[in-house]
C-alpha cells in the first residue's frame, strides 16, 4: 500500500535534507573540484522547498507557496551551473537567471488557491527550461563519459516529466485541492523524490568521472614529461659522449709533452721535475675518468643507480696523491696504511673536490689541511681551511643537485660538486659532515673494511 500524499512530502522533504548534507559533505571533501560548490547550494535549495511544502499547514499559505517555489526554482538553476562546470564549461547566468527572475515575479499575481494551474503551468515551464538546460550542457561530451550521459538523461527526463505536467494543466486544469489530504498529484511528488536521489547520485558520479578524467590528463602529462626527459638526456649523453672525445685529444698531448721533457737529457731544476711528474698523475686520471665517466652513460648508470663495483683501496694513499696533486698538507695519525672497500675512480674525486672547494675559498691556500684519524670502526677524513664559511641556512641543501651557494667571488661552479661527493660518500656506505664553527671542515666518515664484512 502506498503511503498518503502527506507522508509522500514529508519523505520528499527527508530526502531533500539527506542530499543536501551529502553533496555538503562531497564538497567539503573535495572542495578542489568545480561544481561541487553549486550542486550543494542546489541541494540546499531544494531542502528548502520541501521544507516549506510540509509547513504549508504551519505557516502563512502565501509564504509556502513562493518560499517552496523560488527554493526549487533556484536549486535548478545551481544544478544547472554546477552541470556546467563539471563539464568544463564556463558558468552561464543571463539566462537561466532570467527565466528564474521572470517566472519568481510571475507567480505573485497567482498565489490564490483559484489560480492552482497557473501556478502549475509557470512552475512547470521553469523546471522544465532549466532541466533542458542543464541537459544539453551535459550531453555535448557525453559520449564516452556514461556517468555523465545518465545525468544528461535524468534531466531530461526531468523536463518531458514537467512538459507534461504544463500539457496537463492546460487542457485539464486541477481547481480544487486539499493539500496534504488529497491524493490527486501523488505521482508529482514520488517523482521528485527519484529525481532527487538520481541527481544526488548523479552529481557523485559527475565527479569521479572529472577526477578520472583529471588524472588521465595528469598522466598524459607526466608521460610527455617522461619523454622529453628522456629525450633530453639522450641528447645530453651524446653530448657527453662528444665531450669526452674532444677531451681524450688535449689531455693525451698534455701526457705526451709531459714525457717528452722528462726524457730530455737536459738536467732539470727538482721542482721542474716535480711539476712534470704532477702533471703526468692529474692527466692520467683525467683519462681514466673521462673513460669510464664519460662514456656509454656510465656514469648515469654509476652514481644515479648506485651501481658499486668496490674493492679493496688504500685510503692513505689515494689521501697523498690527491693532497699531492693540489698541492696541500696531508698529515695522518696512523702508523699503518689505511685500506677501505672503494671506487678506485671515484674515491678520489670525492677528496678532489673537497680540497679544490677548500683551495678556492681559503684566505691562505697554505691554511688547506687533509687530515686522516682512525676510530674503532672507521676512517675519519677532515678537509679544513680558514675560509670564510658556509651560512648555517645554507647546510641542509649544500649537497642538493644544482644548488651553489653565492659568494662575493664567482667561482664559475655548477652546483654538481658537492652533489657528487654526496653520493659517492653514499656509494662507500660513508657519511659527510660541515662544521664552520672556526674553520670550515669537511668531514668524511668511511667504514672500514672488517665493518662492511662482518
């Protein structure tokens, strides 16, 4: 048995607020996407009008009549903006805002009972321009979107629905009706309780297709960016690729010049030779670096990737050629060589450009000081001068990619230095630490071979 036409309200009016709150809800949940601002409002609205359909019997006749039907008149047209921007259209007020404006003003002259299908007809032609609307701004892009074709239909439908009910009052006008009691327009009601509950859903629907379709974008976009990295990147290996030959030709006739003096039977003054012999170690591991660093992305592969190929090094030693090549103190409290499982490529770079940042910044290039120690389970490394320091703000990013820190002086870097050193630290399982607090130290923690083995 179906219930009477004043409980069919009062669900109406139940299901009105139930929609309101959740479309609230969806909206404060993701208040980020657009629509969802005015399909709550038209939810609201629509709370409104059926609120004060089931206090027609409460309050002045005169004020349900207009308050429900301006209510319902302004949550269509919210529903109908709310369509458009879930749609990526551009909000459109002139006209539906009009037609709102037209029928509101209307509906004054028709507020006696006497005038029931007037009053019929106007609220009938407004829902149904509005749910056409809203329709039509739907179905433009509805092909491949289900969600939003249902929603386009149920407006649709909507409309026919209220088409119907203005053929009806024309040509068979309702007189006389005991509201809440007579059960005449029961299918009217029972009606807009299913298109409230469809256009709730709707809207849910709406939205998660415009979030799919958002992240669809978002992925095509990170697909593009994918490819043009990659792109980049292979140019920039080429690049590389072209460097490190074009470097292979000055670096071999530097050797070559090299040998060429010393061999001379002329006797040379000992700090001529030793310049010579400098020159020999720094453009022998230039070549070596840049074939293996330089070539078939090896060194993406190395440092990028993580890729370890250690074995056992002397520390001690790798610490004297390098502080040897710059020209720097190196002093080492230790009675026996030091060895560490490393890179015998990059292990020393890593002190490389340590003492080249600590040579380029010092007040006195003699105040430049390599210092190894040993702990129970580690080396410890110090690279100190009596520069100028490194602002505290500065420290948590010194070892980011690209990042330099701005002196008075232009030292011509580019911010890869320090990125390195960080990740061949990384590399060697070890640990970089700066303290400025007299002079600025660089300080290298590697772990000891029997660590890494136990």
């Amino acid at each position: 048995m179906l219930p009477d036409l004043r409980t069919t309200i009062l669900i109406l009016a139940i299901t009105a607020i139930v929609s309101a709150i959740i479309l609230f809800l969806f909206y404060r949940l993701l208040k980020e996407v657009e629509g969802l601002k005015y399909a709550a409002m038209g939810a609201g609205f629509q709370a409104i009008a059926s609120i004060f359909l089931v206090m027609r019997d409460i309050i002045d006749h005169t004020l349900s009549i207009m308050v429900s039907n301006i209510a319902y008149f302004l949550s269509m047209l919210f529903y109908y903006q709310a369509s458009r921007l879930l749609a990526d259209l551009k909000p459109a007020w002139l006209v539906p805002s009009g037609v709102v404006a037209i029928v509101s003003a209307l509906l004054v002259f028709y507020l006696d009972d006497q005038y029931l299908p007037e009053r019929i007809i106007i609220s009938a032609s407004c829902v149904a321009i509005l749910a056409f609307m809203t329709s039509y701004s739907l179905w433009g892009k509805a092909k491949n979107l289900p969600g939003r074709f249902g929603v386009a239909l149920s407006f649709f439908l909507i409309g026919i629905i209220s088409l119907g009910r203005l053929i009806s009052a024309m040509y068979d006008p309702v007189r006389n009706i005991n509201f809440l009691d007579f059960n005449q327009g029961y299918m009217i009601f029972l009606t807009a309780i299913i298109s409230t509950i469809i256009t709730t859903v709707g809207f849910i629907v709406l939205t998660s297709e415009k979030l799919q379709h958002q992240l669809r974008q978002q992925m095509s976009k990170l697909s593009k960016a994918r490819d043009i990295a990659h792109k980049s990147l292979q140019e920039q290996q080429h690049f590389i690729s072209m460097l490190s030959h074009e470097f292979k030709a000055p670096i071999a006739a530097i050797n070559a010049n090299a040998d060429v003096v010393l061999i001379l039977q002329k006797e040379k003054a000992p700090s001529v030779e030793d310049s010579l012999l400098r020159i020999k170690e720094v453009s022998g591991r230039l070549t070596t670096l840049v074939d293996r660093c330089l070539n078939d992305e090896w060194i993406a592969h190395a440092i990028e990737h993580n890729q370890s190929d250690l074995e056992l090094l002397s520390l001690t030693q790798t610490l004297k050629d390098v502080s040897h090549e710059f020209g720097v103190h190196f002093q080492s409290s230790l009675t026996t060589d030091a060895k560490v499982m490393g890179e015998a490529i990059f292990l020393p770079v890593l002190f490389s450009n340590l003492i080249s940042n600590a040579c380029k910044h010092a007040r006195q290039k003699d105040s430049v000081t390599v210092t190894l120690l040993a702990e129970a389970d580690a080396y410890i490394i110090h690279v100190s001068d009596d520069g100028p320091g490194i602002a505290e703000q500065h420290h948590q990013y010194l070892f980011d990619k690209y990042y330099r820190v701005d002196h008075n002086k232009a030292d011509g870097g580019s911010g890869l230095g320090l990125y390195f050193v960080k990740r061949i630290c990384d590399r060697h399982n070890g640990h970089i630490m700066l303290n400025c607090d007299e002079l600025t130290v660089f300080t290298v923690k590697l772990p000891k071979p029997e660590v890494l083995n136990a």
